[in-house]
C-alpha cells in the first residue's frame, strides 16, 4: 500500500476534477484525525481518504447509491491494494449499501468526508474564497443553518463526538488540515 500508487489509481479513474481535489481534502482530513486517534494508521487512514469515491466515474451513484463502496473495492481488487480494514472504512462511508460502522476508522471516514465539502462551500461564501479566511466559528455557526450546504450530512459530521472529540475541535483540525493544501484545492 503506497501513496504514490494510491494517486495514480485516483488519476486513471477519476475524471471529475473537483472529485479528485475532494479526495485530497478527504486525505488530509483522515491523516489528521489519525495522528489524534491512530498514529501508527496515518497512512492506511490518509490513503483511504484519497480512494473512498474511487468509483466515481465508474458507478451511476443517482440510479444505484448502493453500488457506491463495493464497486470502488473490486476496482482495489482487481489492483491488488489495499487491505480488508481499508474496504470496509470505504464501504461504510456509504450507509446506502449497507455496511454498518464498527471501528474509528469507519467512523471516521464517515464524518471527514461530508465536512470537506461543507468547509468548502463556506470558503467560497467569502469574498475572497480563500480557505485560509474560514473560521472555525463560521463552520460551528453554519452547522445549525440547516439550509445551508443542505446536501452536507450533518449527522456524519457530528458524529465525530462518538470518538470523543468535540465538533469545534473536529472542524478546527480539518480546517488546519486542509489550509495546509489550499494549494492543491485551489482556494
Ligand atoms: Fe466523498
């Protein structure tokens, strides 16, 4: 299991280039919560961040969600990588297919993912759509203004709490997180 073979599976299956910043973003988030949680998984936690919506372009997520998870596995499969914690934390990122959260790796894939895309709609709120002008207070603030980013799964986001880890501090960290490669998210 490498980062370099995990980036290039991600470039040879997915086409959409906001699916590929997102998993970046997805990436930087899980290496963070593993340093907190899991230090010896960083690299099993940030990889399955970068290939948790590996079938992307594979799946028709809209006709059939709960071929979201399983499909990205057989294609990990079938590249001979990664391991049977790594597909179960992708599968059960995805509740549609019925694979159930057992572990902090699960859980926490299941809440860094909705949180990137919800740290990114508040970015470009700003009249600078910078990711460095984010406040952790907005994205408290935003949490509870239901209408907002509505697609963004509070419930997973918040879930973070089951890990003992307060919400303030969950969306301070991926914040923090993902500055560090505002570079590569282009905000
Ligand atoms: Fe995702």
């Amino acid at each position: 299991m490498n980062r370099e073979k995990a980036i290039e599976l991600i470039n040879t299956h997915i086409t959409t280039p906001h699916i590929i910043k997102h998993s970046y973003a997805v990436e930087s988030v899980m290496r963070a919560l593993a340093k907190k949680i899991e230090p010896e998984n960083e690299e099993m936690w940030g990889i399955a961040g970068l290939l948790h919506d590996l079938d992307n372009d594979t799946v028709d997520w809209k006709s059939d969600m709960s071929l979201h998870g399983p499909k990205t596995i057989e294609i990990l499969k079938n590249e001979n990588f990664g391991n049977e914690e790594m597909y179960h934390a992708i599968c059960a990122h995805n509740p549609c297919n019925g694979t159930k959260i057992q572990n902090k790796f699960d859980r926490a894939l299941y809440a860094a993912d909705p949180i990137t895309g919800f740290i990114t709609a508040i970015a470009l709120v700003y009249p600078d759509k910078r990711i460095s002008s984010v406040k952790v207070k907005s994205i408290t603030k935003r949490m509870k203004e239901t209408r907002f980013a509505a697609g963004a799964n509070r419930e997973a986001m918040k879930s973070i709490e089951k890990l003992g880890i307060d919400f303030s501090d969950f969306a301070k960290l991926s914040l923090d997180a993902m500055v560090e490669i505002g570079d590569i998210l282009g905000l």
